[in-house]
C-alpha cells in the first residue's frame, strides 16, 4: 500500500454545544489538518495523484470554511459544531474530490493554540 500526505489550514469560528444545551461561547482558532491518502497500485507515472491535484482539493475545503462561523455552515445545522464534527466534514469533503483509483485514509485535524484535543476520522475498518 502506498501512501501520501499533505496539509491545509484555515481560520474559523465556532461554539460547542454541551449536553445541558448550553452553548460555549462563539470563538476563534486556527485549524490545522493533514489527510492521507492511500492506494494499492501507483498511476502510470508512479504515484498517487499529482500532489498539486490533492492539494487543490483540500485547499478548495480549507476556503470553503476560512474566515467562517462553522455554526452557520448547513453542514453543521444538525449536527454539534465539535472538532470530531469539523474533521468528519473535512473528510467527506476531501474524499467526495478524488478520483476513484484514490482512497482517503483519514484526516487529522489539530486547532492551535495551547492544549488543545486533536481530532482524526478514518472510515470504519470493522
């Protein structure tokens, strides 16, 4: 199996939800995210995909969601605005870009900023 990454960053606002209903306030950071990319077989020049080609489709995700409320984004209208969340629609989006002969592994996503969680979704192995 053969693997790429790669990297984007965006800035964008949000506020959790918590299980009582309250909401944190609305906040800043800047996301960070790395997705991996995987394939069996190399292309008929040797690699994955043209590097260039990835990155213009997480660079195209990472616009989508700069300078934004990620709250108001309709992705996130029913479901809570968490990096687990942030990571799973970055993912999608990434994965929804690349040609079939390519499969996104997973995705990590890091908000900066002192100690702060990291979030990575991958698809189900089981």
């Amino acid at each position: 199996m053969h693997y790429l990454s790669l990297t984007g960053e965006f800035k964008a606002s949000h506020a959790v939800t918590f299980p009582d209903g309250q909401r944190e306030p609305l906040h800043t950071h800047d996301w960070w995210v790395r997705v991996w990319v995987k394939a069996r077989a190399l292309n008929h020049w040797d690699v994955i995909i043209d590097f260039k080609d990835l990155q213009d489709i997480v660079d195209r995700v990472c616009r989508e969601l700069h300078d934004t409320n990620i709250n108001e984004h309709p992705y996130f209208k029913t479901v809570n605005c968490t990096a687990e969340r942030v990571t799973e629609y970055v993912f999608k989006q990434v994965e929804s870009g690349l040609p079939e002969s390519v499969t996104l592994d997973r995705v990590h996503l890091r908000r900066t900023g002192g100690e702060l969680p990291e979030a990575e979704y991958a698809h189900a192995t089981d």
